[in-house]
C-alpha cells in the first residue's frame, strides 16, 4: 500500500478536449500557410497586372505625343 510507482514509469495522459485543441492548432497552422500561399500568389498576379497597365498607359501618351509631333511636322512650313 505504501508502494510508489517512479514518475519515469507514467506516461503522460492526454485528455478529449487537449487532443481536439491541439487538432484545431494544427489546422489554424495549415490554413494559415495556405492563405499566406494564397496571399504570395495574389501579390504576385497584382505585379504583372501592374507592369502592364503602366505599359498601356506608355503606350497610350506615346501615341498621343506621337500625334502631337506629326501635326506640328503638318504645321511647319518646308523650305
């Protein structure tokens, strides 16, 4: 009856609720990395959608001056 068991001989006891909270942490941990994979992707898609929309508008003033030049050219009287 005064018998002792060593504490190394106990194994660790785990509960319902600590399995499911420690389930919920790994699943916060996995969406987590999958939104911020997500996030990276969108940042990226954003760039390109960016250095395009800077080159379409470039290529618009580059018309636009290119018109502006030719009907000064127009303008001009030659000799």
């Amino acid at each position: 009856m005064g018998e002792r068991i060593p504490t190394q001989v106990l194994e660790s006891f785990e509960c319902a609720p600590g399995l499911r909270l420690s389930a919920h942490e790994k699943l916060a941990a996995v969406h987590h990395e999958n939104l911020s994979r997500r996030l990276d992707q969108l940042e990226a898609v954003l760039e390109r959608l960016e250095k395009r929309i800077w080159l379409t508008v470039y290529g618009v003033v580059a018309v636009i001056l290119a018109q502006a030049f030719q009907s000064i050219l127009a303008a001009v009287p030659h000799p």
